[in-house]
C-alpha cells in the first residue's frame, strides 16, 4: 500500500475524489508523527496515515468516533468523517473542523466557576462514555504498563537522558524504577482510551466542548484521560473523577500523580529534537525539573 507524506500527493488524492474542492486552498501540516494533515479552506481537515500501523489505528479511531456520536449528546462534538478511504492507497480520513477556542491553562484560569462546571460536567460525560465502548472487536491493541514502559524509558533514556544534568537524570530513574517495582499501579479496568487530551486537543465551543485528534486511541489504563485535569488544577481534577463512574480503582489518581503527570516531558523532549526546536526541549526540561525537583525551583 502506499502513503501520502507531503502537501502535492494529498492535494491530488483529494480532488481526485472531490473535485468540489477545485480552487480551494490548501495547507500541509508535516508536524505529525502518525498522519499528515491538510487543511482546505480552513474549514476542513484531511489526516493521511504515514505507514501501516497508523492505518489501522486510523479505522479503529473511525470506528469509535461513530459511535461516540450516537451515544453524545449534540453539544459534546467529535470529528465526524465526511471523507474516508481507509482501505486503498493513501488512506485518509476527512472532517469539518470543530470551531472552538483551545483549552490552554490561560483559558482555563480565565474560565468562571459556573463555566468550569459546565467544563467538568461536559468531559465527565466524554470520558464516560469513552471509557464504556466495547473494545473486544477494535484493531487495536491493549498496551501492557510494564512492558510498554520499558521500552519508552530504554527510547527516552537514549533520547532524552543527553539533554539532563546528573540530578534530574537520577531523578528519572529513580520515578521509572519505582512506576516498575510498585504492582499496584499495574492494576487496572482496561478502556478504550484517547491518548492525548490535552490543551490543543479540547476545544470550547460556543455551545459545550470539542474533543478532536484521536491519533493516539488505545486500549490502555482510563487514568491516562486524566492527565490533562490534573495539570488544570487539582480542584477541578478531584471534582471531575467524582463525576466520572466506572472505571476508577483505589490507585487511580496516585497513577496520575505519581507517574503519568511527571513523564510527559519526555515525549516533548523527543518531538523537540525531530523538529530541531531547542526552545520547545528547554521548556520541557523546566517541566520536568519543577515535577521531579521541586526543591530547586
């Protein structure tokens, strides 16, 4: 099969089979690491998968989001794939982009309490819902905690450990090495799971919220869709997990704190150093210096 990887390939497949797009403007976007994206007009956007495996976690994302939008109500909005060819060369998905403002932590704070509410009752209701889906018949497959940590801290300890002086280097290990030694944050109900909720993944709406880029879908641990709460305010993270019935364990937010909040630098460091962008690695070391180092700060 082959991939389209750049803005002249998409742009042909595009008007090859919607040639209502003649004299529309086209805009790539190369920054991804699963899809190339095309935006047209900015009104729409095209995600075309870059290799095999992000080809089928592109049908088993078509898959969930069709049903989110039967179980969601009207002001809760996901993509709703106008365009699709998930099975021929150059497989694609296509949407009408959901008009919002990003959830950034500036937007947050300026947020009213009877807002944040609203906020908090919105994406308990997404993440319910989510978090419910049968996953059994889904292409995709279920991420072992161990195993798959493993593996990212053995990449990241080649990647990332160069740019860390010998205190946060230490302190790493020494969090991954507790995460490996500590069964109890091993156990959970696994989930379908986004994978990637953060500051420009949800969006306000004028009349609820927008939860876009289902890229990183996985059958994982339900906490992880929690990460991006936590780092809001811890307030509003605690009263969310009330919210949210279901998969939630007696380590649910001990994961977050403990583990998945203090490792997100490191995949910033690794896309700051493909993109050769030294700013974004100094501001994730700041990150990780503040969650690992607090003392220091």
């Amino acid at each position: 099969m082959k991939y389209i990887t750049n803005l002249q390939s998409a742009k042909e497949k595009i008007l090859s089979l919607y040639p209502e797009f003649s004299g529309s403007r086209f805009t790539g976007d190369d920054s991804g690491w699963c899809n190339y994206a095309v935006k047209v007009d900015d009104k729409f956007l095209f995600r075309f998968s870059r290799n095999a495996e992000s080809s089928r976690v592109l049908k088993a994302e078509a898959a969930v989001l069709e049903i989110l939008r039967q179980k969601l109500p009207a002001h809760i909005q996901v993509p709703h794939y106008l365009y699709q060819n998930l099975e021929g060369d150059g497989p694609f998905v296509g949407y009408r982009m959901i008009e919002g403002a990003f959830l950034t932590k500036e937007v947050f704070d300026a947020l009213s309490a009877a807002e944040k509410d609203r906020l908090r009752e919105n994406m308990a209701v997404f993440l319910q819902t989510l978090h419910a889906i049968e996953f059994r018949a889904l292409p995709l497959d279920e991420l072992q905690p161990v195993p798959y940590y493993r593996e990212q801290y053995e990449s990241w300890r080649k990647i990332c450990f160069p740019y860390l002086d010998p205190a946060l280097r230490k302190a790493s290990v020494m969090l991954f090495e507790a995460f490996f030694q500590d069964e109890t944050l091993h156990r959970y109900t696994p989930a379908v799971v986004h994978g990637d909720l953060s500051e420009d993944h949800i969006l306000l709406t004028q009349n609820g919220v927008g939860i876009i880029d289902f890229g990183d879908i996985r059958i994982f641990d339900p906490a992880f869709d929690f990460i991006w709460a936590y780092g809001c305010d811890p307030g509003f993270f605690r009263e969310l997990i009330k919210n949210v019935r279901g998969n939630t364990d007696d380590a649910f937010v001990r994961r977050i704190q403990s583990f998945y909040s203090k490792i997100t630098a490191f995949p910033g460091i690794v896309y700051g150093k493909e993109t050769q962008n030294n700013a974004q690695i100094q501001k994730e070391l700041r990150r990780l210096r503040k969650d690992l180092l607090p003392g220091e700060e």
